[in-house]
C-alpha cells in the first residue's frame, strides 16, 4: 500500500476511533444518500439498522456494528479517498464503500429483514 494513502487511512482511523455516533450522524448520513445513486436504498438499511440497533429495538454483534458505523461515518466525513468535491468521483467511492459493506452483511441484513417484517416489530414493511 502506498504511503500516502496508509497516512489518509490511519488519520480517518484516529479521527473516528473514539467517536460516538448520534443523531446528528444519522441526520446527514441520510441527506447525503441521496448522492448514492442505486446504493441510495441499501445505505438507507444500513442507517435503519444503525438507528435499531442504537434505539434497543434490535440486537447484533459488535463486529457488524461497527461495519455499519464505519460505512456511516466514511459516507459523512469530508476526509475519504475522494473528496466528494470532486464530481462524480468523490461519490463514487462512497458508494463502493457501502457496496462493499453491504456484501459483507449479507447475513445480517436478511436477519433485519425478516425482523422487519414479523408482526411483533410492528414494522412490517418499514425496511
């Protein structure tokens, strides 16, 4: 890996390492789905898994937490591989990071589904 992006990466990592996320986060990560294009609706699940999981309406490992934090919190911050000043660019690695999330929760995401879904939730449809 070269230098430049190991510091970028380390420096995001620093910044982020001891951050809480609140509703804030959850405000402007979805304003900013709306530059995701066809990644629009699986980001929008990722911040309503956050927000259930942070709420203690839904329940799941701390390694998928921080998969769905760490997708939020690079979509929202300023700092990223591309700028999102640069057209078109700077949104395109935001959405390959959420891609990239997204195949890794696979699981997961089927599970929140169907939680979504039973009549005990209450929910059914909301995802």
């Amino acid at each position: 890996m070269k230098k430049r992006y190991f510091n970028k990466a380390v420096l995001l990592f620093e910044r982020f390492r001891k951050h809480q996320i609140n509703r804030d986060d959850f405000a402007k990560a979805e304003s900013k789905s709306a530059f995701l294009d066809e990644k629009k609706d699986e980001f929008k699940l990722l911040i309503a898994m956050g927000k259930d999981v942070f709420s203690g309406r839904y329940q799941m490992d701390k390694w998928n937490l921080s998969v769905i934090v760490a997708t939020i919190a690079y979509v929202v911050s300023p700092l990223d591989a591309i700028p999102d000043l640069v057209p078109i660019l700077g949104w395109m690695d935001d959405a390959t990071i959420v891609a990239y999330a997204v195949s890794k929760l696979t699981d997961e995401i089927q599970k929140y589904k169907t939680y979504t879904q039973s009549p005990e939730t209450g929910r059914i449809g909301a995802c």
